[in-house]
C-alpha cells in the first residue's frame, strides 16, 4: 500500500496498473442484469408463469450467491405468498411442487451438483443460475431453466447477475400474489450503468462516488454496517469485496451492536489536537489508525440511519443519491420492498467498484 494519500485521480496510472481489467469488470453490473432480462423475454423463464410453487428454495454457498440471495428474501420475502428458502444443501421434502434455484460460482461443487440432480429427478422446477458447466452440467437428469451468466466477469462481481436472476424468477411466478413494487430489471440496468459511467477513472474524486468510497476507507479499519437486513446483505458483500479486491479489512454487522460499541470506537478516535502535518511518527509514535464506520442505507431513510449513529465518532452514510429530508411524517413502515432494490444495487456496484480503485492504488 502506498504511504500517504493515494493519488486516485492518476488516470495514466490506474490504467497502467489495471492489468487485471478489474474497473471495466466491476462495471458491468448493468449489463449483466441486461442479460438476465434477455434470457427472461426469450422465455427461459416461461415454464414458471402459471406455477404456483409450495416453495422456492435457494441452494447457494456463503460466497457472492449467498449474500444476493440474503438481499432478495430480505426485500421480496415479506411481500410474497410463498416460502422462500435459502440452504446449502437440498431438503429432503422437495418435490413436483417447488421451484428449485441453484446458485453458485462453483460449477463443481458437488453440493449444487447433487441439488440440481435430486430436484430434477424429483420433477420440481430446476433453475441454474450459476455456470452451467462440468460436473453440474453432468448432474442434470432432464431439463432446466437455464439463467446461468451470460457476461464473464470474476466470481465476486457477479452480485448484480444473482440478484436480478432471483428477482425475475419471483416475478415470473404470475399465479403467486405479491403485494408492494414490481421490479422494473431494465431500468435497474440503466440506473447501474448510470453510476458504472459516473465511476469512470476519468472522473475526478469529487464526482466520483467510488474514488470517493475508496478514499474513505484506505488504510483503516471499517466497520459496515445497515439499519435493515437487506442492508446487511449488501454490508456483508460490501466488506467481502473490499477484502476480496484489496485485501482491506473490514467486518459486518448490525448497527444496534456497532451502536453499543460506541465507547470503545471513541477510544480508538484521533485526538482533538492531533494535527497530521505536525505529527511526526519517529517522536510520537505512530498514528492511530481509528475505525471508520461505513453506514450503507436508502435516501428516505438516511435521516435515521444518521439519528441511530450520531453518537459515533467515525461515521460515512453511503446513500445512491439525495438524501430525502424529514417531512416530520412517520418512519417508512414495514419492511423494505423491492422499491430499496435500484438505490441498494448502486451501493453494490459502488463498494464493487471502490474496492477495485483500492487494489489498483495498492498495487502502484
């Protein structure tokens, strides 16, 4: 890692060091849920339209498939007449009545091999939205709904192409009732490719939300945190990715927990005196390097997330975009819908992106 402030505004440089084609991968979340609504209007979702499932069951590990699916079920789940489960491994129970998905970066897993096998021949409804190559390709005993990616990119950029495929399989579902917002996948794509363009490296820092993010959390211990569990999903893929791309470390959790650690998280603060210019390492020791918590919320409810952590002492509320002023109505009720869904992906693509900026920086 270099010493000092990094210069993420080097364009030549970041270029040079992005051997890797890491900034133009962790880009391309808008075409890769593009593509996931290509596959949907060439029909590879039809057979699901008039099926009214018992249960749609997720067989995913704890990678990047786990964690979207965590973000799906936390926003579609309470608005949905349907279970909807996430597992490692196939129930027992599952049969002609159930839609299984299978999602993983691991074609051979012999856990998604299994799963896929075992539900196909069980005759419930098989969707592979993982590669669907080796040892999972062999497993198949019939046929299945074929979502698996379209756009090659590195297993940890692939968050938006599991979200938007677990997205259209619900929504496909038409005999199924579901109460709030609709998806609208083509417009999530725009809205990612918005923000992929806005990112660009030829983008200064200070209109560059990702270099920006980047900044932010360099060199320092971060906490991620959200005040919903759809939030904590993307927390969760935030501090993966960020230790994935750059190796920066960082931890997820809930923000009544980070709020209780308050009084520890001011010991680990920089003194009110402390000045970096007159701080010299060989006489006052080193600086500390005190924890930066990251707070990833939705517009209308950055006002709260600001009220449940005004008491820390190094807090960034990450929002997608203006924050909504409090019109002194009640808190939004209930929870999240897909409503949360495009300004939660942006913050995705973003932490996908800073994280990227982060290692190229580090590599220089």
């Amino acid at each position: 890692m270099l010493t000092g402030a990094p210069d993420l505004d080097d364009v030549a440089a970041l270029t040079d060091a992005d051997v890797e084609g890491l900034l133009p991968a962790s880009a391309l979340a808008g075409a890769q849920v593009r593509a996931v609504v290509a596959a949907r209007e060439e029909g590879a979702l039809e057979p699901l339209r008039h099926l009214r499932p018992r249960a749609v069951v997720v067989v995913c590990g704890d990678g990047t498939a786990g964690r979207a699916t965590d973000l799906v079920l936390a926003l579609v789940g309470p608005h949905i007449d349907v279970p909807l489960i996430k597992t490692a491994v196939m129930p027992s129970w599952i049969g002609p009545l159930d839609v299984v998905v299978v999602a993983g970066d691991d074609a051979g897993d012999p856990r998604l091999a299994e799963a896929a096998s075992r539900a196909g021949r069980r005759q419930a409804e098989v969707v592979v939205a993982g590669p669907l190559e080796g040892p999972l390709r062999k497993s198949l005993g019939g046929p299945v709904l074929d979502m698996s990616p379209r756009i090659r990119v590195l297993e940890r950029f692939r968050f938006a192409h599991y979200v938007s495929v677990l997205v259209a399989v619900l929504d496909s579902l038409d005999a199924v009732r579901m109460s709030g917002e609709r998806a609208k996948l083509a417009e999530l794509a725009d809205e990612l490719d918005r923000e992929a363009a806005g990112n660009h490296p030829g983008n200064e820092m200070f209109h560059n939300a990702a270099k920006e993010l980047a900044a932010r959390v360099v060199g320092r211990p971060t906490v991620w945190t959200a005040e919903t569990p759809a939030g904590m999903a993307l927390a969760s893929h935030a501090a993966r990715t960020f230790f994935a791309s750059a190796g920066s470390i960082g931890v997820a959790t809930d923000v009544h927990d980070v709020v209780a650690a308050g009084p520890l998280l001011h010991r680990t603060a920089l003194p009110t005196d402390y000045d970096p210019i007159f701080h010299d390492a060989q006489i006052d020791g080193p600086a500390a390097e005190p924890v930066r918590v990251q707070v990833l919320t939705t517009p209308d409810r950055e006002w709260l997330a600001r009220r449940l952590t005004a008491t820390l002492p190094e807090v960034d509320i990450q929002i997608s975009g203006p924050a909504e002023a409090p019109t002194g109505e009640a808190p939004p009720s209930g929870p999240p819908g897909l409503g949360d869904l495009v300004p939660l992906m942006i913050l995705a693509l973003r932490t996908d992106m800073a994280g990227a900026y982060l290692r190229l920086v580090g590599e220089r």
